[in-house]
C-alpha cells in the first residue's frame, strides 16, 4: 500500500519523503477513569477534527493541513486514569475549546471489559 501511495504522489509532483506539516499547539485529552474502551463516536471525532480546522464547512475555506486528532486507544484496550485518549493539533488555539465540546463524551469505557455491539462494516448493498 505504501508503494502505491508513494507512486501517486510522485505522479502529482509531489515528494512522497518531504516532511508532514506540524500543529503549532496541541492538547491532550486524558481519561477520566479506568476500565477498557466499550467504543468510539467517529462522528464526534470527526467534528472535532473539523473544528480544529480539519476540514471546511464552505468552499474556499482554508484547511489546515497539521490540523486533526490523534487516537491513542481502541475499542477493546485497556486504559488507566490519566492516560492520554486523544491528542488534538491545531494552529489556532482558540479552536480547541469547540473541538472539546465535540470530543469530550465521544468515548465509552466500561469497568467490566465488556465491548458495545457494533452495526456490521456493511450494511446493505445498492445496485
């Protein structure tokens, strides 16, 4: 996969080894408990990511390219109080205090190691 990657980059000019972009400013979201992720709202992380500047809400809109939200855990992996569930990068800091409204309940943890039952990858087909 990275072969290919690396190939359509060189095909659009670019330089698949050039270094990625930073955030000037990050945030760590901590755990507030202990037990084992039951499960993750992408949704919730996704706006997250948007409101760090992600994404656009409007054509024309800039985004910024070091902008986004790092995972540390999964569905299924124990954590610790005050260990690290998100890293969240942005150039503006202002910016995290909506990211955190959308990220703060995006992640379930459950003291009995129990995981939530999940929809199946695929759901219908349309021909």
């Amino acid at each position: 996969a990275m072969d290919i990657w690396r190939k359509m980059v060189r095909a659009q000019g670019g330089d698949p080894d050039a270094p990625l972009p930073k955030a000037r400013e990050v945030h760590h979201v901590l755990s507030k408990e202990s037990g084992t992720i039951s499960s993750m709202h992408a949704l919730k992380v996704g706006v997250a990511a948007w409101r760090l500047g992600a994404g656009r809400s409007r054509q024309g809109e800039k985004v910024q390219s070091g902008a986004g939200v790092e995972i540390h855990k999964k569905p299924g992996e124990k954590i610790q109080a005050g260990e690290p569930l998100f890293t969240l990068h942005t150039d503006e800091p202002e910016r995290f205090e909506r990211a955190l409204d959308s990220i703060s309940d995006a992640v379930a943890i459950s003291k009995d190691g129990s995981i939530a039952t999940h929809l199946p990858l695929v759901v219908d087909r349309i021909s």
